[in-house]
C-alpha cells in the first residue's frame, strides 16, 4: 500500500513561491489546501544527514513566520521525545522554545 503527500508551489515570474497547497490521504485527507509555508525535513541514511526544503508565500507576514517556527520549535520537542523516549532533551527544547517565543514577542512574558 502506498500514500501519497503532494505539494504544490505555484510561482511568480521571479520564481518566488506565490500559493501553496498540499494534498493528502491519510486521516481523513485534505485536497489542495491553501497552505502559506512549508518545512520538510528528510533523513538521508545513506549520506547520514538531514535535508530540507523551507518556502513561505510572500504573502506570509512576520508575526506569522515568527509563530510558525515558535510552533514547529514546539513541535519537534514533541516528535524528539516520542520517537527517542529524551524526555529530559525534548522538555529542554521546549523551555529554550518558550524564551524564544518571549524574545520574538509572541507570548508575553
């Protein structure tokens, strides 16, 4: 059985991302959802390094892109700890998340 996760990045005539959307079809699914940016992550084994893809629209205002990597901060606490069981590094992550968040001015201090 196979799944499929699609993203699509339409362009502007200076190759800046202008719309995103993803396709899914797990859990229920989304079809061309409007999406305004995307990080990707992937293990190389072969290499033994991560790879990746960052794009945000250019609609995508600051305060926004300061919450997004607030949340994905968050966010890969949460995957660290369930996929290694580092509780101790995951909570450390999130504490290092939240004097970001406080620094950035997102949450209030």
């Amino acid at each position: 059985m196979k799944k499929e996760i699609k993203f699509t990045v339409t362009l502007d005539e200076n190759l800046i991302p202008e719309k995103l959307d993803w396709t899914a079809s797990e859990g229920g699914g989304v079809s061309e959802e409007e999406i305004k940016a995307l990080m990707i992550s992937v293990w190389d084994g072969k290499e033994k390094v991560a790879k990746r893809v960052d794009l945000w629209t250019k609609e995508m205002r600051v305060d926004e892109m300061k919450y997004f990597h607030f949340q994905t901060l968050m966010t890969l606490a949460d995957s660290l700890e369930r996929s290694t069981k580092e509780n101790v590094v995951a909570d450390k992550i999130r504490e290092f998340g939240m004097q970001i968040g406080k620094e950035m001015e997102i949450l209030t201090k």
